[in-house]
C-alpha cells in the first residue's frame, strides 16, 4: 500500500498537523509529522475526520476529501432508493403494500416475502425501484444524525380526506434539511366527496408548489386500496430517478448502510443492509458499526439467497459477531485483521465519545450545583 506523510495527509483534510497526530495516538500510532504512516491507517484517519476515503484499488488508497468518488468511467446507473412519509393512517403501509404488488419479479420467487426493512420491485418497463418500510420519522431522524444518507427520494403520503398534518410537515421539513426532493401522493382519492385540490393549495404553505400549480413537485392523485394511478406513481419516481441520474461502482469493496438489525433466535445477529457502492458477496468480511464477520448467508426480501449484491440492494446478512445500529455504516475489508482493526477502532471512538458525554454531564451537574 502507498504511503503518506502526516503533513500531507493533514493538508489534505485541511486539517491541523497536530490533531491529525493526536488522532493516530488514541489509535496506538506513535509518528511525527514528516513520518510516513501506511494507505490503512491514514484510512481510518480520514474516516474519523468525517471525510471519504477513495480506494482506487485493492492496494492503493487515495485520501480524499467528501466528494472525492470514483472516476466517471467507473460509475454505472443504479436504482433508486425511495423512503415514504407521511401523517399516521395516512396510507403509507397500504402504499407499500400495493407497490409491491405491482413487483413483476415476485412471481418468480415463489411467493415468501420477508418482513424486512426495505425492498426491490421491478416495474413492468424492467427497471428496479427500492423503498425503504421502516423510517418512521424516527428512524429516519436517526439515520441522518449518524451521517446515512440512504434515500435519493422521499413519497410524501397525503391523505385527501385529512390533508396536511404536522407529520405531514414533519416529513417536509426532514426532506428538506436532507436536501432530497419530494413526490407527493396525494392518497385515498378513491373516498367519495375528497377534494385534492385542498391538499395542494395546504402544500404551499409549506413551500411544496406542485407542478400543477406551476411549481417543480410532482403530484400524484392515488389510491393505495383501489390500486388508482400506482403506475402513474411508478412512472413520477423514474423521472425524478432520471434527473437525479443515480450512479455507483458495482466494481469495487462494497460499503452502505444498515438499515435494521436483530438478534434472531435461530440465526444470530441479523442485519439488513443497503448496499450503496461497490458488490456485496457471500463470503466477504464485512465491518459493520463496530461489528464484524463473515456474510455466511445473504438473502433478499423474496427470501431467496444470493451470491452477491449489487448498488440500491437491500438484504439481509448474516455471520455479524453483533447487532449493529440502524443507520450504522458498513464495508467489506480485505481480511479478519483488517476487520478487527477496523472494528476496535469504532469501539474506541465510541467509548471516547461516551466518555466525552459523561464528561460534559459532570460538568453541567457540577455547574448547577455551584
Ligand atoms: P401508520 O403506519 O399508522 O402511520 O399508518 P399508515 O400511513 O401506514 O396507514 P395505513 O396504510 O395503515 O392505512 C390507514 C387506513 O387507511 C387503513 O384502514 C387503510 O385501509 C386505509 N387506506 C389506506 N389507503 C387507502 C385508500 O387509498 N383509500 C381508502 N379508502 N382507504 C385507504
Ligand atoms: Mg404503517
């Protein structure tokens, strides 16, 4: 692996020589700064300074700052991951629901869906759309405070009858600090007597101004129920797909998020994974959050077992040693010491941090008390 000096890796980050030499010390690194440290560990530098790492190959590593990905050439389309929102009993489940009988591949597989956290349909034009089940607000709320940015698009599920409610603008107000662009659904159209246009004319106090109303949002008049214009949905989401042009490299070490866990009886620790770079395979040695392992298994939501998974996939892993946190960040490595290098580094910094809190709870007590 290539080597760099302190100096320059500092430089590279814009960050301060000193703090980048204070960094290698809690990870039992001892280097000054005109001395070499190797690609792995200026890797693990760079990732606790927050910023991106870009691995050019297996052996060489470039320190990149955010934004520094693969090379265009490198990168092919990939499907995208779609999160739905929306105000309790407004439909979102019965969306879901509804979308994923439209999946054109379900046949196929014989039936056995798995209750998992996100899913993969094909649409009849046989291009793949991903919808994330669980975030709840909350969910989704924590996966952002940890850094994982997992959906390219957020369906905001309004109901006619009800209109905009505050998780309504909730979810607004999280698709905006995200930065990802909304479609709205405006759902249960199918109810005798509802007035869409209500809904729309709600939005813009909200500043969502539908295309309709000359603005740049999609709309789409729905029933999850009835199965109204679910094609129409389908077809807003590959548009926007379109304009965002979703791409990764399918050839390289995978790395994504985690979207749910849980220790399962039978099984072990459980967790389901969005892959979002690179190909996920069988038998990898995967990092995930500070927990690591072998993919013994991996299967998808059809229950079925794969060799391999590529961007925009969600499945389920298994061989982990724990339960990762949702919204935990997760990598293949190249072998078991780099894993439990990678790993103990993460428990580190979680057990700094935690130190950190407690430190700063003190202090707050101690200040109340004075
Ligand atoms: P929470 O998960 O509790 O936030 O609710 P949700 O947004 O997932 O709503 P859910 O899909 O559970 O639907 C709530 C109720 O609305 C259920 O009784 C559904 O049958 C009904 N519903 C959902 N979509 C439609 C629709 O298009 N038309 C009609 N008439 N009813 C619908
Ligand atoms: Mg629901």
């Amino acid at each position: 692996p290539e080597a760099i000096t302190v100096q320059e890796l500092a430089n590279r980050m814009a960050a301060r020589g000193g703090e980048v030499v204070k960094a290698l010390f809690r990870m039992g690194v001892m280097a000054t700064l005109t001395q070499s440290i190797d690609a792995d560990t200026a890797e693990l530098v760079v990732q606790e300074f927050g910023h991106r790492v870009k691995r050019v190959s297996e052996s060489d590593v470039e320190i990149g700052l955010e934004g520094a990905e693969d090379t265009d050439t490198d990168l092919q389309p990939r499907p995208p991951v779609v999160t739905i929102m929306g105000h309790v009993d407004h439909g979102k489940t019965s969306l879901l629901d509804a979308l994923r009988k439209t999946d054109v591949a379900a046949h196929e597989a014989g039936g056995i869906t798995q209750h998992i956290g996100a899913y993969q349909i094909t649409v009849p034009d046989g291009s793949k759309v991903t919808f994330i089940d669980t975030p709840g607000h909350e969910a989704f709320t924590a996966m952002r405070a940890r850094g994982a940015s997992v959906t390219d698009m957020v369906v905001l599920v309004v109901a006619a009858d009800d209109g905009v409610m505050p998780q309504t603008i909730e979810a607004i107000r999280h698709a905006k600090a995200a930065g990802v662009p909304l479609i709205v659904a405006v759902n249960k159209i199918d109810k005798p007597g509802v007035k869409p246009e209500r809904v729309k004319q709600e939005l813009l106090q909200h500043e969502i101004v539908v295309e309709s109303l000359g603005g740049d949002t999609q709309e789409i008049e729905v029933s999850a129920t009835q199965r109204i214009n679910l094609d129409k949905l389908l077809e807003a989401i590959s548009l926007q797909a379109e304009v965002l042009d979703l791409k990764a490299n399918p050839n390289r070490a995978a790395e994504g998020t985690v979207i749910e866990s849980k220790l399962d009886r039978g099984r072990g620790p459980v967790a389901t994974v969005l892959v979002q770079k690179g190909t996920l395979r069988q038998g990898d040695i995967v990092v995930a959050g500070a927990e690591w392992g072998r993919v013994r298994a991996m299967l998808d939501d059809k229950g079925r077992q794969l060799k391999d998974a590529p961007p925009s996939l969600p499945v389920e892993i298994l061989g982990l040693s724990g339960v990762p946190a949702a919204g935990d960040n997760f990598i293949a490595v190249e072998n078991e010491a780099r894993a439990r290098e990678v790993s103990e580094f993460r428990q580190r910094r979680a057990r700094d941090k935690a130190a950190a809190a407690a430190g700063a709870g003190r202090g707050n007590l101690t200040d109340m008390l004075a």
